[in-house]
C-alpha cells in the first residue's frame, strides 16, 4: 500500500512539475526561515547554560536605594560570599571575580606586541569549581597558586604566541588600578578554551588575584571584609543545592548583612541572588554588563511570532496550491471511489504526499539554511556554524515544525478532495462547496494581512534606526575615530600628540571627551550643579568634560553666546549648556550668559566642586541611548581625571591610510602603550544591537514571506482561472475585451487585500505604537508608511496574478467551451 501511495505521487509530481517546485521551494524558504529563527532563539535561550550543573548556577548581587535612586547590580560587598558558606549549607560553592572596568595592556616583549583587553578578570582558585574551566594547557589545579599567574583564552595565546605552549612564557600588564600605570611580568600557566559566544563573561585573561593583595587592602582597609559602605564590590556567583530555598537564602542573609553594615540614612543596600541563565535576560544588570551580554526577552517572542507567521504562509501556499490543483485530480478520486477505495485510504494518501512533499522541502531547506548561514550571521551578529545547525535541539525542533506542517498543510487538501462525491466529479459537475470558498478565501486573507504587518513592522523600525543614527553625534560617527586614552596614558603627553597629528593638514580636529556615546554600563555623568545667583538650589545634571575643541569635532550647533577658544586659556573654567538645561532654569538667555557655576560629582566633597562661568548655549543633542531624555548638560573644556577618549575626524575615503599615521605618531609620542581603537559608528552599533539585529532579521525575514506569499497568490489566481476557463471563453466570444477579463480576474483579490487591510492597518499600527513606546525620541507613525505597504502589496499581487490571468484570457474560446 505505501509502496503504491508513493509511486502515484512521484507520478502526480513527475505530471504536475510547476506545481510541485511551487509547493516545494515554498515550503522550502518558509522551513529554512524557521530554522533560521530557531537557531536564533535556542542560542539566545542557552546563554551560560554550558557550565556544569548550569541550573543551580547563581549571582549575588546587591539592591540599593541612595539618593533618591534604587537599582540593581551584578556587584556585591566582599565579605557577602564568606558568610554565606560559612553559614549556610545550602550554598555548595562560590566564587569571587574582579572586574576593574579599564581595559588592561598586555605587553610581550619579545614580538613588541601590546593587546589591550576588557575582558580581564582576577580570579581564585575556586573559579573552576564554579565555571566551566576546560584548559587546552596547564594543570588547572595550580592555575592560580601564585600571585603572578595567568590564564589565557585559545584566541589570545595565538595572537600572542602562535600555535606554541606558552605555560612559562612571560606576559606583562599595565592597568590603571591594578598596577598604576606600571608594567608588572605575569607568568602564563594555562590556556583556556574559548568560551561560546553565548557566554556573560568573555574571559581573555584570568588572573590570579594574588597580585591584587596590595590595593585590596591598601589604606588600613580590606575588601574582603566589606559589607556594604566600604571599598570592595565583586562579581560573586554562587553553587547552591538543587534543593535551595533562595527566597529564604536571600532572606536569611539580608538579615546577617544588615547586623554588620553600618547604619546610614541616605543609603541602603540588600543581598539579592539571581539564576545565572536569566542574566543575559535581566533588564536590572544592564549597569553591571556590557550591552551586548544583556538581551531583550520581548525580541525572542517577536521572532517566535515571526517564525509562525511566515510557516503559516508557507502552510497557507500548499493548502491554496492543492485545492487550486484539484480539477487536475476530481476524476482520479472518483474514479478511485467507484473502484472501492474509502475515504480513509484517500485522506492517507493525501496527508503522505503531503508529507512527502515537506520532507523533500526539509531536505532544500537544510541546503538553504547553509547557503543563507553567513548573511544570518552577519545580521544577527551571532557565529553559528554546521555544528549548530546539527545540535539535537534544533534538528528536534526542525524535524517537529516539518511534521506539524506536512499534517496541517495536507489537511484540509486531504478532508476536502477526499470527500468530492465520485457522481459529481464523474459528470462534471461543480463540485467546489460555499465552504470550501470561503475558507480559501479566509486563508488568503490572512496570508495577506501577515504580509502586510511584516511590510509594515520592518518599515517602522527601518525609519526608527535612520532616525536613530540621524543624531548630532551619530551623523559624524563614521570619521570620529576613538582612541581609548583613559588609564593608558599620561596627560603630559596628549598635548604633542596633539599638535604630531595635526600637523596632517587633512585632519580637522582632534579633541578629547567623555567616551561618547555614554552607555548605561560606562556609569554615570550625573552631578550636583548650583548657580550662586540662584541661591542653594542643587540641580542633577550631566556634566561632559573635554578640551577645548570638543563643540567642533561633535558638531555641536550654537544656539546663544561663543564657544571655547584656544587662544583663551580662561576657558578652561567655561561651561557650555544645552537647551534643556536652559529650560530646567527657566530663566532668558541673556540672563544665563555669565552666569558662575559650581559643579561636582554627587560622591565628591564640597572642597572638591570646580566654579566657572557660562559662555554659550548649544542645541540639544543625544550623548546617552535614545531610549533616555535629553537631559540638561553642562559641557566643561576641561578633561574628566578618568574618563578621557580621544577623537580624531578623519578625511572620508582615507580611513585606513590615516589610522596607520596616526598609530606611528602614538607609538613616537607614547612607546610602550596600547593603540585601542574604534569608530564612534561602532559604538552606536553596539548601543542599538538590539534594535538593530531585530530590524535586519525582520527585513530579511520579510522579503522571504514576500516571496512566499507571491508563490500563494499565484496558486490562486490559478485555481481562479482553472476554475473559470469555461466564463472567460464564453465572455470573449460575447465580445468581452483583455481589460474587462482581468478585471474580473483582478477583483477577488482587490477585494481580499481590502478585507486585510481593515485588519493589518490597526494591528500593524497598534505592535509598532508599543514597539516605540521604548524608545524617548521616535518617529511618527504616518499614514504614509501605511498606504505605501498596501500599494506595495497590491503592486506585487497584480504583477503575480497576471501571468495566470493573461495566459487565461488569450487562450482559444474553442479550447476552453469544447466539450471535454
């Protein structure tokens, strides 16, 4: 009986080879978008779910309220680990690492090589019994023993040494805490495999923190004994029992750690302890990690819709693209039943070419998820290989969605032609039922307004993102080029590195700031600013601080007064505003201009406030996320004492050239230190990867449900025409001209594409309406965008439907009235 279902469909197939390529590659680029997709979410899902026993994995963190502001971080006091394993049985393990926030220099001395590397971490011994800890080289048992040892990553040790052991080697570090600026030998005592991309922590280096001893208990202080209001915060993770109450753990410890902290009314601070695999997810710690390491959940449902929504179109093409066929197959099924067999037998025959026809669009699929992997890549920004596309998860997931399809798909095909009266078919009679109508036309419906909300959600966020980068300083991000100077350099130099540079007549400026734009993790620009005029009103502003070119090289628009001079070295205690801090005073410009100012950071003492006076007034312009308010600004022409990054406009067109003049003159003016560089563009793509991954995935993934749904409208418009080949005929030989027959063919699908634009438009407006709502700055949802979407959709479906209805209006009326 198999034997036989599969042999009449090879031949059905072999007889009916356009709708079989249709019915195919449809499913084909819907089932390789989903897995796409799944690849996508599976990765996002497993983020630091590779350690062992990753479930019982936890971070202890600290909540705290000062100042009016409460938040959450990954951060929390030194003595916090020692009294939980002391104390409480629960906890297995645990595991405390530093994390100094300046990048680090690494230095071998032999090839003269310097990398420079954020990702440094000072970690004991107890780090492996936490972490994953797989060394390629070394004994991991004495990884750490000494106070000068480090591990390095698989990338790094070949970076550095090639393909060699370097256990033994000597690499040096130069860190602005860690060290002082100093260069310090560490000897290499392992080499640790590369941890997945889908990993919090990307450790390039871990270092013993044996060599930390010195500034961990420097000034009569030790961090290891801080509970809260001193010095010494860390990443602290903990192993608990699979059994662990940690509402009760958590509670149990707050109590412990408020009897030791000192009592201070202005601030408070609680344990808190949270499940390592939800911390990629954790909105809380987006201050603690880098933005990249912290996602949006919400995305992931996103992409969960959008991987239905385009099977469901895939779905929808073969359910239209069968019963569109159907005339082609009446007799053989009437035929089959006058001959015996039942309506099972059909139903079974159908569903298994059905899933015959999904199988071999699997095995399409898989050859179009490989060819489409590095554009996926690309977009995504995630580095999937064959290896992932062959994880059991996903082939599980794959294999289940392409079950699901080939079942839900032939369904209706199958209870439908299975049921055609064999009376009927065999005396050519109409056997299509108002049902069977309607349900066709319901599907296209909801194939087309499915289209139209993808059109329409990936033109929303498109504009959203231009707008985005449309910003004051994201407009001149592709020629800022950022060199990190913060914790590299001395001051004393910067000035003739300065003038080396510009003595390149083809560079504009060179400037000194704030690391711009400011990300949420980078911490915070607040401080209390008071204008003696105005009595003892404090103001929490933003401060900015640079040197005196900073408004030229940010194309800074002046609104009011005079920018900074060179020629003035007064300026150095000028401040420009922007508008919002011109509207938080509430006072005419010309009573602003010269007024004094006194500023400093919220944690500085009052002896430590600097006085200026205010010179101009600027357009306001966005220097943190968009997602945030302008607020008011007060830009300093004098360098912050740590946060210090210079900026060079390159001449478009000769980036690399002039990168590579401008790492010669480092190297004469500053010898022995680390050449860390970017482009301000970079930055704002890291600021926005989120929103930047999910417009690009929705562009792509809607240009494959475009194409789907062009495949649909063709299957339908050739049942349409199949189905009134005999009208045509008769209304050509009554004289009915080529326009009037494809307007009669045009219209069932003119009126579809209405009822789905009563549905799309409002649904549409309403997703994208939420999706803004997180962003402070946005873009109007216009009707324009709207009808653009429904004109392309209309565009497209006349494009596709007249092939069908041309060749139907041009055949012989004699061909289509002869009796069959």
């Amino acid at each position: 009986m198999l034997r036989n279902y599969l042999l009449i469909a090879l031949r059905t197939f072999k007889r009916q080879k356009g709708f079989t390529l249709l019915n195919v590659f449809g499913l084909a680029i819907g089932l390789a978008s989903v897995t796409l997709i799944y690849l996508f979410i599976i990765d996002e899902e497993g983020f630091d779910r590779f350690h062992p026993d990753s479930d019982n994995l936890y971070i202890l963190g600290s909540h705290q309220k000062s100042n009016g502001q409460e938040y959450t971080t990954a951060y929390a006091a030194g003595a916090w680990l020692n009294a939980l394993k002391s104390r409480f049985p629960d906890v297995t393990g645990g595991t405390q690492v530093v994390s100094l926030g300046y990048p680090a220099s690494f230095w071998d001395k032999k090839s003269d090589k310097i990398l420079l590397s954020e990702n440094a971490f000072w970690v004991n011994s107890d780090f492996k019994e936490v972490f994953l800890f797989p060394l390629l080289h070394g004994n991991p048992e004495t990884a750490f023993e000494k106070p000068n040892g480090i591990v390095l990553s698989r990338t790094i040790a070949r970076q550095f040494f090639g393909d060699q052991n370097p256990v033994g080697k000597t690499l040096e570090i130069s860190h602005i805490y860690a060290t002082e600026n100093r260069y310090v030998p560490l000897t290499v005592t392992g080499v640790l495999e590369d941890y997945p991309a889908n990993s919090h922590i990307q450790p390039d280096y871990l270092i013993s923190t044996g060599m930390l001893r010195p500034m961990m208990t420097a000034n009569n202080q030790n961090w290891l004994e801080n509970w809260g209001n001193g010095a010494g915060y860390f990443l602290t993770y903990l192993h608990l029992k699979p059994t662990a109450d940690v509402g009760k753990l958590t509670k149990s410890l707050n109590q412990v750690v408020q009897a030791n902290l000192k009592k201070d009314p202005m601030q408070t601070i609680e344990p808190v302890i949270m499940p390592l695999k939800d911390v990629h997810f954790n909105e809380a710690l987006r201050s603690s990690y880098n933005n990249s390491r912290i996602g949006d959940v919400k995305y992931l449902y996103i992409f969960a819709c959008t991987a239905l929504l385009v099977i469901i179109i895939a779905s929808i093409n073969y359910m239209n693209l069968a019963t569109a066929r159907a005339v082609r197959r009446a007799k053989e099924i009437g035929l089959r039943k006058v001959l015996g067999s039942n309506r099972l037998q059909l139903i079974w025959q159908f569903l298994g070419e059905s899933l015959f026809t999904t199988f071999i669009a699997l095995l399409i699929a898989f050859m179009l998820t490989l060819f489409l992997l590095p554009v996926f890549n690309l977009i995504s920004g995630k580095q999937f290989t064959l290896a992932h596309l062959v994880q059991g998860r996903l082939i599980g997931m794959t294999l289940g969605t392409t079950l699901l399809v080939g079942l839900l798909a032939g369904s209706y095909p199958a209870l439908y032609l299975s049921g055609l009266l064999p009376v009927s078919i065999l005396k050519n009679a109409r056997f299509t039922s108002p049902s069977s109508d309607w349900l066709r036309k319901g599907l296209v419906v909801l194939q087309y307004t499915i289209t139209m909300l993808l059109i329409i959600s990936t033109w929303v966020m498109m504009k959203q993102m231009n707008y985005i980068h449309q910003s004051t300083l994201s407009k001149s991000g592709d020629q800022l080029l950022s060199i990190r100077w913060s914790g590299m350099a001395s001051m004393d130099k910067y000035r003739s590195l300065k003038q080396r540079i510009l003595e390149d007549s083809e560079i504009e400026v060179v400037t000194m700031a704030n690391h711009l734009p400011n990300q949420d993790y980078f911490g915070s620009l607040d401080h209390d600013v008071t204008f003696p005029q105005l009595g003892n009103q404090s103001y929490r502003w933003a401060g900015m601080n640079g040197d005196f070119d900073l408004p030229q090289a940010f194309s800074l628009e002046l609104l009011a007064g005079r920018r900074f001079r060179n020629d003035t070295p007064a300026d150095s205690s000028a401040y420009l505003l922007n508008e919002s801090a011109l509207k938080a005073l509430g006072l005419p410009l010309d009573k602003v201009l010269g007024m004094r100012l006194t500023i400093k950071r919220p944690y500085e003492q009052a002896n430590q406030k600097k006085e200026g006076t205010v010179i101009g007034i600027v357009r306001d312009f966005p220097f943190r996320s968009i997602h945030h308010t302008i607020s008011p600004l007060a830009i300093s022409a004098r360098p912050d004492p740590e946060d210090r990054i210079v900026y060079i406009k390159l001449p478009a067109g000769k980036f690399q050239e002039k990168i590579a003049e401008v790492e010669a003159k480092w190297k004469q003016v500053l010898p022995g230190v680390g050449f860390g560089h970017w482009f301000m563009s970079e930055e704002f793509g890291r600021m926005y990867e989120g929103e930047n991954r999910m417009a690009g995935l929705f562009k792509a993934f809607s240009l494959l449900s475009i194409l789907i749904a062009c495949m649909g409208l063709f299957g339908l418009s050739s049942y349409l025409a199949e189905r009134r080949k005999k009208e045509i005929g008769i209304r050509k030989v009554m004289g009915a001209s080529l326009t009037q027959i494809l307007g009669l063919l045009f219209t069932p699908f003119l009126t579809l594409l209405a009822v789905a634009c009563l549905l799309a438009i409002p649904l549409g407006w309403y997703m994208m309406h939420r999706w803004l709502q997180d962003f402070t700055y946005r873009v109007s949802l216009d009707v324009f965008i709207f009808l653009l979407s429904i004109f392309l959709v209309m565009f497209l479906t006349m494009v596709v439907v007249s092939y069908e209805t041309i060749r139907a209006a041009f055949v012989n009326p004699i061909k289509s009235l002869r009796s069959e």
